[in-house]
C-alpha cells in the first residue's frame, strides 16, 4: 500500500523498493523538516529520507551489500540528487 501523506518524491521511493525487493515491511519517512535550511535543502520539502525495509532478498547478504541493493533500486534519485541524504535500516526477516 502506498502511503499517500508521501509526496511525489517519497512516494516514487517506495514504489522502486517494493518493485525490486518485495519487502515484508517498508517504511518511508520523510525527515525532510528537520533539516529546513540545511545544506542539501532544496526548498521541496523531500530531500531527505529515512527507508526502513526487511526483505528476504537481504538474507546472507552483509550490510554495506543491503544499502547497496536499496540505492541500486533508487537509481537516479539518489544519484541525481534529487535525495540529497537517505538513511538506510535494511534487515532480512527474523533479525
């Protein structure tokens, strides 16, 4: 289900994780507010992003390997810079 107090920016972000790595849970929080002002700030209201997802596809796989297959499913918006920062809490289910 996607959670529709996301804007556009968020929302595209659960849209791409969900396609790419079928989560048991994910979850979406825009921490953009609390950097209002900050360097990185474009004024959108969606630079920065907390991506909480448990998913199988990250069993046996080490942490720096799981942020890796969550910016891979980013893509462009991350290295676009259309995310300025994003925080990653990957976890494979049971942990």
């Amino acid at each position: 289900m996607v959670d529709t107090s996301l804007g556009p920016v968020g929302r595209e972000i659960e849209t791409r994780v969900r396609a790419a790595l079928s989560p048991e849970h994910l979850a979406v929080i825009n921490d953009s507010a609390s950097h209002r002002g900050h360097m990185g700030d474009d004024g959108t209201g969606e630079s920065h992003f907390t991506v909480e997802v448990v998913s199988a596809s990250f069993t046996g796989q080490s942490r720096l390997q799981r942020q890796r297959m969550v910016n891979a499913a980013l893509g462009d918006l991350v290295s676009g810079g259309t995310v300025h920062a994003l925080a990653i809490k990957a976890r494979a289910p049971g942990e």
